[in-house]
C-alpha cells in the first residue's frame, strides 16, 4: 500500500497511445544543408579546426578538396590558401 493512498497517481494525467495522437503534431526536423567543398591552394599541407562544430579538416596536399560542414564553411572563407569551390552547371 503507497503511503499517500493512491491520490499521487490518480492526480496525473493517464497514458495516452500512440494511436491517438495526431501526425500533424510531428515535427520532422529540417535536412542538413549539404556539406562545402573547399580547394587547398597552398604549397604543402594544412590542417583547420572548424569554428562551430570543432572538428579537424585536413587538407594533405596542394589541390585537394575536402568537404566542409555548412556551419564551418563562413571561417574557412577567412582562411588564406583556402578557396571555396563553386559547383559547375
């Protein structure tokens, strides 16, 4: 037996299934942008932290792209020997 007799319980409100909820009270978050490739245009190799996310971007050799996530790619812009890639049409 509880020590409050049941009037705990009985103040929340019940369970209700998953079948009576309503799909339009879903809310579906919205898809991740597409990551940015940048071009290393310098002469050996270089290794960027990203501003926001904190991850590491390594760019090994002169020429290489490496794709960088949206939320980063505004400090890559800054970077000197760093060019952002445009998708050709």
């Amino acid at each position: 037996m509880s020590c409050c007799g049941g009037k705990r319980a009985a103040a929340w409100p019940a369970p209700v299934p998953h079948a009576a909820y309503d799909a339009g009270e879903v809310t579906i978050p919205a898809p991740r942008p597409a990551a940015v490739p940048f071009e290393y245009t310098g002469r050996t190799a270089l290794t960027m932290r990203g501003a926001i996310t904190g991850r590491s971007y390594r760019f090994a050799a002169p020429g290489e792209t490496v794709a960088v996530d949206p939320r980063d790619a505004p400090g890559a812009a800054g970077v000197p020997n760093l060019r952002r890639v445009r998708a050709s049409v």
